[in-house]
C-alpha cells in the first residue's frame, strides 16, 4: 500500500482533493444554513424540501446531458472550470434576496459539488487504475468522510462568529483561489492505467466498449436503478431532518454530535474493506451485503430512546456508504468498459442525484403532514431488507456473464 501511495500520489490527491471539496455541495453541509434560511425566506420543512427537492432534480438533468464532458474535455480543464461555476454557487447563497435566486445557486451547488467533483473523481480512478482500482477508488473517498469531519466544525465556527452568508463568501475564495489551480496542476499530466501504454481503454463485458445508450439497455442497469437509488435517499434524508429528528426525540445537536464521527469512522473502514475486496474477489461479490446495514441502522432510528442509538444507528448506515462508493468506483468500469466511462458514469450519477433530490422533498411532505421521521425510517428499513433479495438475483447473473 506505501509503494502504491507514492507511485501514484498525484493522481490519487487530485480525486481526494475532488471529494473533499465536494462537501460544500452536500446535503449534510447546506442543512447546516437550514434553520437561518427557513427563518430568512419563511420556508417550512415541506417547502424547503421542496425548493431543495427541484434544484437537485434540475441538477441531475444537467448532470446527464453534461456528464459526458468527461469523455471529451481533459480534466485538467474540466474540473477548475467546474471548481469556478461551484465558487459562482458560493457568493450566490451570499448574496441571496430571493427564494428564486436561492433555487438557482442551489442547482449549482448540487450540480457542482455531488454531481460533477464526484463524477470527475470517480471516472479518473476508474479510468487510471486497472489491477488496484478498488483501492485508488477507497482512498479517492476517503475525502468525502474528511469533509464530514473537518468541514462541520469549522463551518459552525464560522456561521458563530462572522454569519452564515459571510460563511458563503470563504467557501467561494477557497474554491477558486485553493481548489481550482490545485485541480489543475494535480490533473495537468495524465495517466494510463499499469501495464497498459498510452491512453489504453479496458473493454467490459463481452470483450466490448460500451456506450450510454447500449448500457442502458442493457439488463443490469436498469436492474441496479433501485440500488443506486436507495443509500442515497436515506443517507441524505437523515441529514436533511436532522434538525427535526433532534426536536422530536428531544435531543440536542450537540448531544447528536459523536454520531457523524461514527458514520465518517465506518464509512473509511467498510470503503477500504470493500475496495480491498473487489480487487479481490469481484465488486459484484459486494450487492447481497450492500443495503443490510443501512436498513439496521436506519430502522433503529425509529424506536429509539437514548442518543446513544443514534450514534450506532449512523455508524451502521456509514457501512453502507462506504461499500457503495468502492462498489460504483469499481463495478461501472468492470461491466461497461472506460472508453465511454464519463458518459456511463454521468447516467449512474444522474440516478444517485435523483435519489437525493426526491428524498428530502418526499419525506419533507409526509412530516408536514403529520408522519414524523422516526416513522418513516421503519418503512425505509424494510425497504432495505427486501431490496437485498434482489440484489442476490443480480449477483448471481452478473458472476455468470463475467466469467
């Protein structure tokens, strides 16, 4: 693993450095604003999941006509391109003055930072690395608990000291005076995957490169959409509320604290545990256990008494996280080839977008009209369990056509 590091610090930096930076589109840190922006524009949890719930959706929607660029425009330009559109997101949450604007600049937010410094990251590591790509895919998402640890801290320092629109403003100078000349000196030289020269692609099955369009209509595609939907639903959706499961179990935020270092601990675990075995026994080996901890951990929120389960209930839910990001990283690549990646990838994405657009809007509703969180998070655990049924079919189909 050391000599791994060192031969290939760069271009591993610059996909940690992508994920990291990404945590300023997430979920988990704009909920940190929700309570100053509800008060400010007089939104409720249903319209402000709403508004949230549209802006993401649109952002999927660019995600799946502009992913591709991947593909076609070297990352080098790519990604400090985006890094400056995410900085513009940054002083728009600043400046706001309408619920319009505040629409847009969450568009650009999600686009930016879940959608595209994600999509970037993953499609490099897919694309560069062949033999160990589970584990250059585990080390590039280590950034995205990092953010988790890191960012939260320092953002309600800042949020505490200077105000929350303030707060937008460093956001947007670390984005474009940090983030983008780093991305572009990290990206500037490319890189062919070990024992392959040149710009050398890997076919996926059948010995072919696919295309968009021929993987999905492909069987397997369309049969992961359920999958691909569901960690992050739920991952997102416990963020979101996370307010508002505080108010109805009778916690503090400060009580509810330890529970995200245990959802950023499991999730760098299980990440490095599965890209440890995709590498070695197939990533597809992975789909039967994927979903059974999120579904535990998410239906322990429902019963819950003491604070204490929450923290265990998030570090369970951080095992399904970590297994899902090894698990796309390597899976894509090894079914559909990496000629087409980017464009694959960006559908893959699209779905994971969509999947944290509909959850705060659909779960926003359902609480205004009565049904608390807590009890919706029973029903997403059975919803879990029972996915995971299918997910075995998947494995077994999958495990005939790759031999």
């Amino acid at each position: 693993m050391t000599e791994f590091l060192r031969n290939n610090l760069r271009w591993l930096s610059a996909g940690f450095l992508l994920t990291f930076a990404s945590a300023f589109g997430q979920t988990w840190f704009i909920s940190l604003f929700a309570g100053a922006i509800k008060s400010e524009y007089g939104l409720t949890d249903g319209t402000w999941g709403s508004l949230y719930t549209v802006a993401t959706l649109s952002a999927a929607g660019l995600m799946f006509w502009r992913g591709s660029a991947a593909d076609t425009v070297p990352l080098s330009r790519l990604a400090p391109m985006v890094a400056c559109a995410f900085a513009l997101a940054g002083l728009g949450m600043a400046a706001g003055g309408s619920v319009w604007l505040l629409g847009l600049t969450l568009f650009l937010l999600r686009f930016c930072g879940q959608g595209m410094f994600s999509h970037i990251a993953m499609t490099a590591m897919g694309r560069w690395f062949e033999a160990r790509r589970g584990q250059a895919v585990s080390i590039t998402n280590l950034g995205h608990p990092a953010g988790e640890v890191v960012v939260p801290l320092l953002a309600v320092l800042l949020i505490g000291s200077i105000g929350w629109r303030p707060t937008w403003v460093i956001v947007a100078a670390i984005l474009i005076l940090v983030v983008a000349p780093a991305l572009w000196l990290l990206l500037k030289d490319d890189r062919a995957p070990g024992g392959h020269g040149g710009t050398a692609t890997i076919p996926g099955l059948a010995g072919r490169q696919w295309q968009r369009r021929d993987a999905a209509r492909h069987w397997l595609l369309p049969a992961l959409v359920p999958v691909l939907l569901t960690p992050g639903f739920i991952g997102t959706v416990v963020f979101f509320h996370q307010v508002h499961i505080a108010d109805v179990k009778g916690w503090t935020l400060v009580q509810m604290a330890p529970g995200y270092t245990a959802f950023a601990t499991a999730t760098v675990a299980s990440a490095f545990v599965a890209g440890w075995a995709a590498d070695r026994f197939g990533a597809q080996r992975l789909l039967p256990a994927l979903l059974i901890p999120m579904g535990i951990g998410i239906a322990l929120i429902g019963p819950a008494e003491g604070v204490a389960a929450w923290w265990v209930a998030l570090g369970v839910i951080g095992i399904t996280q970590g297994m899902s990001s090894a698990l796309w990283g390597v899976l894509l690549p090894l079914a559909y080839g990496t000629r087409h990646l980017g464009s694959i990838r960006s559908l893959a994405t699209t779905i994971m977008v969509i999947s944290t657009a509909i959850g705060p809007g659909i779960t926003g509703l359902l609480i205004d009209r009565g049904v608390d969180f807590p009890t919706q998070s029973l029903f997403m655990g059975a919803w879990c369990i029972a996915l995971t049924f299918g997910c075995v079919l998947i494995e077994r189909r999958l495990t005939r056509e790759l031999l």
